[in-house]
C-alpha cells in the first residue's frame, strides 16, 4: 500500500538517535529595527482573537548557523506573540507564558494570568512556539498532523526553542518596553511547555527569575518497556477511577475483556459501532493500536476534567455505571473522550496520528510514553506495537513516521538536560504544580520537602485538579483547592518580586 511512512523510508536516511542530549545554550539574538518593522507590517490577521492583538517577531531559524542574514527565508521566520500592559507599572514584574504545541497562540486574557498581573502590576507576554499556528519556518503550514519533510524539522529543538523565548523577551526589555529593562520575568508554561519551564530556570537562569512549571514531564521521560515509569498514564488513571468508584472500575474491567473478545471473534463491525470508531479493525494485528487509543480515551477524560468540559471524569463514571453492560459503558466512555475533543468518531488506526511537529518533538527530545498498562490494571496490558523488536518503546512509531529511532529516554537522558530530580531539587526560583487527577502527575517529579526558604524549589499538589488547570480562568465549579492553589501560586509571586502588602 503506498503511504507517506514508505515515502520517508525511500527519501530520507535513517537517523538513530543517542541516549543524551546537550543542551546548547547562546544569548539572545534581536533582529535590526529594519527587520522587526517589517515583521511587524505583516498582518498576523490574529487567529485566535486575543484582544490586545498580536505582532511578529523575526527570529533565526537555527541559532547555531544563522549567517545574520535578515532577509533571507531560509534563514529566519516570524514567530507571533502577544503582549498586554494592561496593568503593567514600572517596576512591575513580566509574566511570560511559554506556548507549547498548539494549533493557534494561547491568549492571555482567556487564562488567570490577567488576574495574577492586576494584583502584581505585571506585563503578560506570550509567544507562539515554533512549528506551530502560523509561526512556521520555511513557509510551511501547519497541521496536527503535518507531513513535512523530515530535514525541515531539523531546527525544531530545545536550543532553538529556549532561545526563541529568551529573545523575545529581551526585546521586549530592550526595545518594546524599555521600562521594563530591570523586570524580574516569571515564566509559566503547562505540560510539554511546563518541561520547558524547568529548562529555562536550568539553563537560562540570567534571563528567568522564576518559573512555574504546571504538569510537566521529568521522571517520565523513558524509553525502556521495562522500566516502571513507562505504564505512568495507565497507573494513574487505573488509581484515580478505583479511588472515584470501585463499582465503575469493575465494570470497565468486565468491558475490557468483551472488547478482547469482539477481537477473539473477529466481530470488527461490533467494535465499531461499539466503540465509536472512525473505522473498523481489518485485523487482529490492529488490536494493539485499537486498545492503546481506548486507554487514550480514558487518560484524556481525566486530563481535561475541566469546568468547560462539564467534568468528564464524572461525566465517565456516570456514563458507566449507567450503561446497559460492560462493553457499552467502555462505548460511552469513548463518547465523552469525543465529545471533549471536538471530534465525532475515535481515530485509532491512521499512520497520521504519529506524524506533524509534536510528534517529532517526542521522538527527538521528548520521550515521554504513550497510553500503556499493566496487566493488572482495569484495561489489562495494553502496550506499543513492535515492543519486542526494540529498547524504546515507541521506535516504532518514530521509524514510520520520520525515519528516526526514539531518543533513549531515562536517568541519563534526564541528568543530561538538567531534568534529574536532584538538580531539580537544588534549584531556586522553581514551583511545580501538579493535579492530583491528572494523569500526567505520574510523569512529574516525584516530591520532595520544599526546604529552608520560600526561594527553594517546590511542588505544589493540587486535589481536584487536571492538566495545568491552575492557569484556566476560573470557573464557578471550581474545587476549593484549586480556587485556593491560584491566591498560594499568587502569594510566592509577591514573595519572588518583592511584593510585602
């Protein structure tokens, strides 16, 4: 069958990728006035409607060989961000939101980072990352599940990545707000953007007082099926819906099997219609890709438990205590994962699901594991296809869609990006959030006493919470730890800038 997979395969060499990384880090790099007028005479037309609108800044495409050739789209690209001064006072401090792998930038005003600056006096900054919304190189457009070619994803790493960010803000220091030259920049970023987060106040500690990194990924950066961390998804999922309903995990638990039998039997229509599928399974070699996106379903319910999505963890336990049996309570639980993802059918089998930039970034520096279980678990053991065949867990995926082996993840490759629980301990101006119903909190890392000053890192848990939900605009519904986990977070703000009353 032709496929995009066979087409990289006969165009692009294979690269096998080392257990460490080597973070380069370099100063920021600020265009000519020249270059940044005319990026700035380029209408972003503002796709995600941020009401304080939004610029274009031109920054290298790759740091490491920029020949400071300005006008040359080979060499740079316009990265788009947003600042709002709304309530910004001299000597108030910068709140930058590192953005991460979304489809258009992140609006300040539509998260509680306004709120947070009103009390602090503070710019709100963000930016779009690179590879991402219209902030692509190379004239590429951007998708979720782009098919570029591979050699044009090159520049896209955390080098490249950090710089972009430390760079914009030292413009804005520097030339958009000179008044804000002596600001202290807290940085907050979420999930994969929260992994960035630990980064900049590891490498970039002149440039970033402080960081809060909500749900990100440090002890779960793994590779090896046999080490622990790599069923991160499936524990904490298995442990969070036990702990809200013995009855319903049961049930899950029955509706696991019949889903193996639908398979046994070859019944793939019944799954289809069963499971709100895009498509049918051909095979019984298609069983592992299919309950790999099942539990996906279910690590995505709990992840974005949010107000806005009417609380799809209840919204799946309710659903299956009220199904008619086990098999059609696993059905109803893929229809709430639908329903907060905007979709109408599950899209379990397409090559493209592995494809586009943030795949990549798993690949090459972030490799975090996929939707995996262990055989005790509600869903029994749900693994990744080809386990057998490698050390990491997902080079297979990574081989299909890019012709690259997964980086090897684990403790080396996390020391060697200053991700290791023990620099992570011995670093100032750090505060990790995590939500004790978030999945992803299995990927963190783990606790630790939060030492002899307020300025040693911490982490900061959460209960009632999902996915970095401490920055979302608050809602009515909202748990009384989270509403108080915002006023804490806006507390060891004060105490970083120096805020007494």
């Amino acid at each position: 069958m032709f496929s995009f997979a066979s087409i990289l395969t006969t165009l692009l060499p294979f690269v096998s990728l080392s257990a460490s990384y080597t973070l380069k880090t370099g100063p920021p790099v600020v265009a000519p006035a020249s270059a940044i007028q005319r990026a700035e005479n380029i209408d972003t037309g503002n796709p995600s409607k941020c009401p304080a609108g939004t610029k274009f800044l031109p920054l290298p495409i790759d740091y490491a060989t920029f020949n400071n050739n300005w006008t040359d789209p080979k060499q740079t690209f316009h990265m788009q961000y947003e600042v709002n001064d709304t309530f910004y006072q001299q000597g108030g401090p910068i709140l930058y939101y590192q953005g991460a792998e979304n489809a258009a930038i992140t609006c300040v005003e539509f998260m509680n980072l306004m709120n947070w600056a009103k009390e602090i006096n503070a710019l709100v900054v963000t930016n779009e990352h690179r590879y991402f919304g219209i902030s692509t190189p190379y004239g590429l457009n951007y998708s979720e599940f782009a098919t570029w070619d591979t050699a044009l994803m090159k520049p896209l790493t955390p080098d490249n990545v950090l710089r972009d960010s430390v760079s914009l803000i030292t413009y804005i220091k520097t030339k958009a707000y000179p008044s804000a030259k002596d600001s202290k920049v807290i940085l907050l970023g979420g999930s994969y953007a929260g992994t960035l987060a630990l980064l900049y106040r590891t490498h970039y500690s002149d440039y970033i007082y402080a960081t809060i990194a909500l749900s990100p990924v440090s002890k779960g950066l793994v590779s090896d099926p046999n080490d622990p961390m790599i069923y991160g998804f499936g524990d904490w999922t298995n442990m969070v819906i036990n702990d809200y309903s013995a009855e319903a995990a049961n049930i899950i638990r029955q509706g696991m099997v019949q889903v193996r039998e639908h398979f046994a039997a070859k019944n793939y229509s019944g799954l289809q219609t069963g499971l709100r599928l895009c498509e049918p399974p051909k095979t019984p070699d298609d069983e592992t890709n299919l309950l790999q996106a099942v539990l996906g379903g279910y690590v995505n319910n709990l992840q974005y438990n949010f107000a806005v999505f009417q609380y799809p963890l209840q919204r799946t336990v309710n659903a299956t205590l009220a199904a008619p049996d086990p098999f059609a309570a696993v059905g109803a639980a893929m229809g709430v994962y639908t329903n907060i993802s905007y979709t109408t059918c599950v899209d379990w089998s397409s090559i493209k699901r592995l494809q586009g930039p943030f795949n990549y970034i798993r690949c090459t520096y972030l490799p975090y594991p996929g939707a995996y279980s262990r055989p005790e678990s509600l869903w029994g053991h749900v693994t990744s296809k080809a386990w057998n065949e490698s050390s990491a867990a997902r080079d297979w995926e990574c081989r299909q869609a890019f012709n690259v082996s997964s980086v090897t993840g684990g403790v080396a490759f996390q020391k060697s990006l200053k991700l290791d629980q023990d620099t992570l301990v011995d670093t100032s101006g750090l505060l990790v959030t995590e939500g004790l119903i978030d999945p992803t909190t299995a990927l963190g890392p783990a606790s630790w006493l939060p030492g002899r000053g307020r300025n040693h890192s911490r982490i900061m848990w959460v209960g009632q919470s999902g996915h970095g939900e401490v920055t979302r605009m608050p809602a009515a519904t909202d748990s009384t730890a989270l509403t108080e986990s915002r006023l804490y977070i806006l507390n060891g703000m004060k105490e970083w800038i120096g805020v007494t009353k």
